[in-house]
C-alpha cells in the first residue's frame, strides 16, 4: 500500500494503492474516489467509481484513453499513478468530491469495502436488467436508493432534457394510486420540482391501442429525490401523437 498527498482547490487528499486499486480519501481520511486498473469492465462501477459517460468532457474522456493505454501496455505504476491524480481532479471540478464515490460503498469507517463494493455492482447489474420494461411498478425509489442512483447521478453536466421528456405535477400526482407512492412525495416535495418521464410502448393486438409505461424522475434543483415506474396501460394512438 502506496501514499501520495495530493492538494487541489486548497484541500489535502491522499492516493493508496492497495493490489490494483487506486483509492482516494480526504483530510477527513473518507475514501472519496476509486480507479480499478484491472477492471475489465473500464467504466463504472467496475473500473471507476462515477458514471463518467453522463460527462461531455473531452478532457475526462481523454485520460480515462490514455489510462487505459498505459494498462493495457503495461507502463511503470508510477505513470499510472499519476494519470489517476489527473483523473480525480477533473472529476472533482466536473462532479463535486461528494458525488465521486456513492456511501453504500463505504464500511463504517468510511473506506472502500470490497463486499459492500460487490453488492452495489451486483445491485447496479440488476437494475439494467430491470429497467425499464421490468422496473417494479408503483414502487418509489428516493435519493437514498441504490436504484434510483444507479438511474440517474448528482451533479452530472448533462441536461436531462437530452433523455427525458419534461412532465407536469398534475400527471404525477394522477399516477400516485398507492399510499407509499404518495408517502413518497409529500417527503420531497417543493414548489421548485422539476418532473421528468420516461415512456416505454409495447405493441398490442388491437388496431386504437397501445401498452404505455411511465417513469417518472423527479429533481430537486440538480438532484434526483424520488423515481417510480407506473403499470402498462392501454392508451389510444391519438393520444400517443398528439404528446
């Protein structure tokens, strides 16, 4: 296990390597960051520890390039060291150090848990097979949810206009048929929610209908507070084309 001290924006971090992780922590000795370079998935959670594709940063892109290059030809560790430093501090003025390194990750002293580590990937592996046609319907997933991180990242750069069509309140609160769902949104509610949703059509039989499922992701400012998946339900093709 390997020490670096790192300073960026006035603040102290330190790099570890333990095997072939690349594990940063703050002053506060919080792991905040993660490269694996053995990963062979190289992206998240595998490889590295943020959805860095959510990024339009060419910059970002370029050096997750060049880190891999470096592996992959089996450069010196201290090269690889280095381009992880690199690394991190883009991330860090892309995303924020708090949104690099999600806190089911963590044992309760705050470092990287390799079980729990493997049960977030698990989970985050399910969830794409789940979603969207499979999401649990009616079913609210809150900020603290792995599913609903694994949905959408904090602080991402990345309007989610570019995915999402813009909905209303009066449509989500039509969709709140189970006390839990409604439970769910008196937690997060404000008058600054932005609503988006997700529709999903599935062929039917008849000539005037069509199976449509909802996905609703709710945003408080920059931050996603509440998501849910409604049933399919049968809605005539006018009313597909007229939204």
């Amino acid at each position: 296990m390997v020490n670096s001290p790192i300073i960026l924006n006035g603040k102290l971090y330190s790099l570890r390597v333990y095997n072939h992780w690349f594990i940063i922590s703050n002053s506060e000795k919080r792991d905040v960051f993660y490269f694996n370079a053995e990963a062979t998935y190289q992206n998240f959670p595998e490889q590295l520890s943020i959805q860095s594709f959510r990024s339009n940063s060419e910059h970002l892109m370029h050096y997750l390039l060049q880190l891999n290059y470096l592996i992959i030809y089996d450069f010196p560790r201290k090269w690889i060291r280095r381009r992880v430093i690199h690394l991190f501090k883009k991330l860090v003025d892309l995303f924020g150090e708090d949104n690099l390194l999600h806190p089911t990750m963590l044992n309760v002293n705050n470092r990287l848990c390799f079980s729990c580590f493997n049960f977030f990937k698990s989970m985050y592996e399910q969830f794409n097979n789940l979603y969207p046609q499979s999401l649990p319907e009616n079913t609210p997933f809150k900020e603290g949810s792995l599913l609903l991180h694994f949905l959408i990242s904090r602080e991402t750069y990345v309007s989610p206009q570019e995915h999402y069509t813009l909905s209303s309140k009066v449509e989500l609160e039509a969709e709140l048929c189970t006390l839990d769902l409604q439970i769910a949104y008196v937690d997060v509610y404000s008058n600054e929610l932005i609503i988006y949703k997700d529709t999903f059509v599935n062929p039917s039989d008849s000539e005037n209908y069509e199976m449509v499922k909802k996905v609703f992701l709710v945003f408080n400012q920059n931050n996603a507070v509440l998501c849910f998946a409604t049933p399919y339900k049968a809605v005539h093709k006018s009313e597909l084309t007229s939204n």
